[in-house]
C-alpha cells in the first residue's frame, strides 16, 4: 500500500482520448499498460511517445526515495 507522500501524480497522453491522465508514479513505474483515468482506454506506456515521460517519472521516484 502506498501512501500520500508516493502518491506522486504523473500526466500522461492517452491516444484514445487525446488528454492528459493524471497518473500515480508509481503505477506508471509498475507496469508497461494502464488505463486511462479519463477513459479507461489503454496507454501503452512502452510506446515512444511515452518513453520520456516514463523516464522522467523513474529520475523523479529515485530523487524523492533518496
């Protein structure tokens, strides 16, 4: 269980669509697809339009674990 202090909030872009879904760090750093939290549409976060975000997420989680 995480808690508030982990519940760092990610943006990333759903191609189905087309906004921003706030996304918890760490789900993003667990897992290579999740759900839209506006659609439920999958964000492939493999995809190259999600790599930079991925990795800026994985600097920012290391920079708050210290």
């Amino acid at each position: 269980m995480t808690n508030a202090s982990d519940a760092t909030i990610v943006k990333v872009p759903c191609p189905d669509c087309g906004e921003l879904s706030p996304e918890p760090i760490q789900r993003i750093l667990e897992n290579d697809v999740i759900p839209c939290s506006l659609c439920a549409g999958l964000i492939d976060l493999t995809a190259e339009s999600c790599r930079s975000i991925v990795s800026d997420a994985k600097r920012l989680w290391q920079s708050k674990s210290g």
